[in-house]
C-alpha cells in the first residue's frame, strides 16, 4: 500500500522531468496541473496516513522534491520565454534600415534679409552697435529734436512702461544712434539692426513690432553726396545692380535735409506692377543729413562734424524680395511658411 503511494508520487516525479510544454498556453496548464490551487500534489498529503511511521520522513522529503522540481522547472520555462521574447524583439529591429531624418531648421526671411544688410554695411567699414529695447524719452525723442510737445511724436506712438512714463518701447534703433554719439568720438561709422515697437493696429501691411537697420556716419565733410552714394551702394548690393534709387524730399525731426529712399521697381524693372502699385518705385527708408541740433544734444561739435544717418524696415524689405503680401506671416511662426526660405547665411 505505501510503496503504491510512493510509486505514484515518483511517477508524477517523472511526469514534470519529461514535461516540456512550450507554448505560453501549454506552461500555464503546467503550473495549474503541478502548483495551481488545486494542483494533483495535494491529495497526496492526505495519503499521508497510509505511510507506516518509519517511511513518513522519506514520504515528505519525497512529496517536498517533487514540488521543488515543479517549480523550477516553471521558474525555467518562464526564463526560457522571456529570453525568447527578447530575441524576437531584437530581430525585429532592423539595423539595416535607413534612421530617422533630422529635422533640419532653417533661418527666417527677417534674419536672413539682417544678415545681408549687416554683411553688406561691414564691407565698406561699418562697424554693428546694439542696444536696449526699453527706452527712456532722452534716447528715443527728445535727443532727436522731438521733444515732448513736438507733433512728429505722433508718427511714432509707442507702449509706455506702467507707471512710468519716462520708459517706452523704442519706435527706432536711432536711440542707439544716440547712445553711439553720446558715447563716442567722431568719426563714427555703425548701423544698428534691432527690434522696434509703434502702437499700430495690427494688418497686412502694419505690425506693432518689427526690425530696423539703421545707419550713421560722422566726420568732418560728410556730405550729403556721400550719403546718396552709400545707399545706391546698398541698393545695388540688395536688390541687384541695376537697381536704380530716388531720394525724395521728406521731413524727419532729427535730419536735415530729410529724404525717403525709392528704390527702383526690382520686380517690373519700371515697367509698373502691383508690388509698385504701377509707379515703378518702391520705399524702403527715409535718410538725411544729421540735424546740428541732434549731434549737439549728444555733445559733438557741429561746427566741426556733420554726418549722414539712414534707417530701413527689414520685414519690408524682406517682404518686397520675397514677395511675402502679408506681414502677419512674419510673425506667426508656422514652419510650412518658414521651411520655404533656405540660406547660407
Ligand atoms: N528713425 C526713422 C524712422 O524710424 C528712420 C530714419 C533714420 C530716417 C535716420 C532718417 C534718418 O522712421
């Protein structure tokens, strides 16, 4: 009768050695057949009373290897899936395969048009100056003979700092001018790239924040001859060289004579067309000979010195050479729009 109960247990014994499920499904039976709840081990341990006390040990010994072996052998088939499933895994991948392209950026219109300006200013000696965005009135207005009461201050609304209504937003880099001359002796000989703000309605063709380069030379006998030549230098240089330029009289507080700089149409060649609106000349600045009142206030002697100063939109000038008609588009960050302009500078 014992050796019956014993025989029955080293056949179970052998049963789990030979077992060699090996679907996920398969080890699963063999955990519930040999460890589960109600697994066939169990009854044995009631057989236990049946086994003469002198064999009780050995039948426990037996019963606890049998369980042992059960579960080693589960904990080795899980391993032996896992490792399987890990391989897989790795196969699928495949090394082979082309990665994943780089998202390459590109720069936009404003900075490639500042760039150009910068690069073709620095070829005859310009030098860059840059300066703060925040303003006092000094440096914005009335150091450009726009003092507080002057109706120019009007063209040039701007966002005053709260509670303070000495500090703007400048509407121009000309503040940096200021500051350059201030700071400087003659001869001078720098343009000023930056952001600027003007309390304007937002449009297609108006923003209330864009970019500037504007420029300024003082020395003894800078005429205005030097002026025209330094812009039709520009022009040429930007918009290709058989671009012609028109200064047309103007008025600016801080210049005197004052111009606005026409450019000839670069699209229609003055045949006439929309982007001139069929004058076959298009703005891009105003320009003049620095007012004596203006080097005064920044302490240069205006007996001595004279000196020329330009300023130019950039969004308007990379609009005019893109032929971008909404300057929104500038400003809106939407990279469809702002993956079409490639450059290497
Ligand atoms: N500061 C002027 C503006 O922003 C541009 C300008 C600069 C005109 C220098 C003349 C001379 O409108």
């Amino acid at each position: 009768m014992a050796q019956e109960i014993f025989d029955k247990v080293n056949s179970i014994l052998a049963d789990i050695q030979a077992a060699s499920p090996s679907s996920a499904e398969d080890i699963e039976q063999f955990r519930i057949k040999y460890l589960g709840a109600k697994n066939i081990l169990k009854p044995l341990f009631g057989e236990i009373r049946n086994i003469p006390n002198e064999r009780k040990k050995e039948f426990g010994q037996l019963v606890n290897t049998v369980k042992q072996t059960a579960e080693d052998k589960l904990q080795a088939l899980n391993n032996q899936v896992a490792q399987e499933n890990e391989t897989a895994e790795a196969n699928a991948l495949d090394m082979t395969a082309p990665g994943e392209p780089l998202n390459m950026g590109s720069r936009h219109p404003v900075s490639i048009i500042m760039n150009r300006i910068i690069e073709t200013f620095s070829r005859i000696g310009f030098t860059v100056a840059e300066d703060r965005e925040i303003e006092d009135d000094w440096h914005n207005f009335t150091a450009l003979n726009t003092p507080a009461d002057h109706p120019a201050r009007d063209m040039q609304d701007t966002y005053y700092l709260l509670n303070d209504t000495e500090r703007l937003l400048r509407t121009h880099t000309s503040s940096v001018q200021v500051r350059t001359m201030e700071n400087q002796k003659p001869p001078i000989r720098s343009i000023f790239p930056g952001r600027v703000y003007r309390n304007e309605t937002i449009s297609a063709r108006a923003h209330c924040q864009f970019h500037q380069v504007e420029g300024l030379y003082i020395d003894e006998n800078v005429s205005f001859a030097d002026l025209k030549q330094t812009i039709e230098y520009f022009a040429k240089e930007i918009f290709g060289h058989k671009t012609k330029i028109r200064l047309r009289p103007s008025f600016f507080p801080f210049t005197e004579p004052s111009a606005e700089v026409d450019i000839s149409c670069f699209i229609c060649g003055g045949e006439g067309c929309n982007v001139c609106k069929y004058t076959s000349w298009v703005e891009i600045g105003g320009c003049g000979m620095v007012d004596p009142n203006v080097l005064e206030n920044c302490g240069i002697d205006s007996q001595k010195y004279t000196g020329f100063a330009f300023g130019m939109g950039v969004e308007r000038i990379a609009m005019l050479k893109y032929r971008i008609n909404d300057i929104r588009l500038l400003f809106e960050n939407d990279i469809r729009f702002l993956n079409q302009f490639q450059s290497a500078l």
